[in-house]
C-alpha cells in the first residue's frame, strides 16, 4: 500500500513539473503573428511578451498593432505606416513607452493631447503644472496624479484617477468634464 501511494505521489509530482516547465516564446509569437493578418504587426522574431494598442487618427494604416512590451509609441506609429504629416506626428510623445491595450491617438490638426486645447487635459501626457489649472487641484495633488501615471503606466480610464490619493468622489465629479484620455 505504501509503495502504491509513493508511486501515485511521483506520478503527480511529475506531471506538475511536466505542466510548469517554460514554453519557448517562439509560440507567443507565432500566435500573435496568426491572429493578426488582418492587422498590422510585428515579425515573427518577437523576444518577450508582446503588447497589443490601437492605433487611430492620422496615421497611414489604422488598427491594432503587435509590439514588443517596452516599445514606444514611434514603433507603434511605425507599424501604422507613419504620420500623415509632421504636424500629426507632432501630436503625441514618440518617446512613452506602450502599455498593452491602449489606443494611440493621432491628431490631424496636430494639438498636442497634454495640452488645454478645448479645455480637457490629457490624464494621460499632461505635465503636473496643466494639473494645477483643474478645478479642486494644487500643486502636492497635480504631482500624485503625474507619480502615479509614473508608477502605474498610462491611465486606462478616466475612472482610474480615483485611485490617486486624495482624490474623492466629490473631487472626480468635477474632474470628469475637465480631463480625457
């Protein structure tokens, strides 16, 4: 009976080390590659983890594009063919890095989304001082908002800036009108 138990015993034991062994990411990227011919993407010589974003606006080749984690929004905008026009490309950071399942958007009239034009703030590009000018912030707030984008990447979702200490329900509802992704 006690040899029938240690051989069920090794039998699962090995199986579980079967089961948690690393795949080679060769197969991630094949995947990625596979699901997306309708799409824009990378080669197949992906090495790491691999990030997905929209790329929207004016850019030559709209749609989802496959990066590898860490890239930049000048790979992303790479993919999509490019900026229409210098003024385009002028409107978002070439240099933020990309986080999975964001939406990059591309201006045609070339306003930058960080800055006040139309009066909403971009949560996602503008600077602690563009914080400053919203309703209910100074300057100690304004910066917690700029450290946690730092500390946790691009905001998903306006209802995500709840999440910065300090900030309230009463405090969001006036922010909503005032800030966009």
């Amino acid at each position: 009976m006690l040899i029938a138990i240690a051989s069920l015993a090794f039998v699962i034991a090995g199986w579980i080390w079967w089961q948690g062994r690393a795949q080679p990411i060769v197969q991630v990227a094949d995947r990625v590659q596979a699901s997306s011919s309708a799409s824009n993407s990378v080669d197949t010589a992906i090495s790491g983890p691999v990030v997905v974003v929209h790329v929207v606006g004016a850019v030559r080749k709209p749609g989802l594009v496959h990066l590898v984690a860490g890239s930049r929004v000048s790979d992303a905008l790479k993919l999509a063919g490019g900026a229409t026009s210098s003024k385009a490309e002028g409107s978002v950071n070439l240099a933020r890095v990309l986080i999975d399942g964001e939406q990059v958007l591309v201006s045609a009239s070339g306003v930058v989304a960080g800055n006040t034009s139309g009066g909403k703030i971009s949560l996602n590009s503008g600077s602690a001082q563009q914080f400053e000018d919203l309703p209910g912030v100074g300057p100690v707030l304004a910066q917690r908002i700029v450290d946690y984008r730092t500390e946790h990447g691009s905001f998903r979702s306006i209802d995500q800036l709840d999440e910065v200490s300090g900030i309230g329900s009463a405090l969001m509802g006036q922010l909503r009108a005032h800030v966009q992704m």
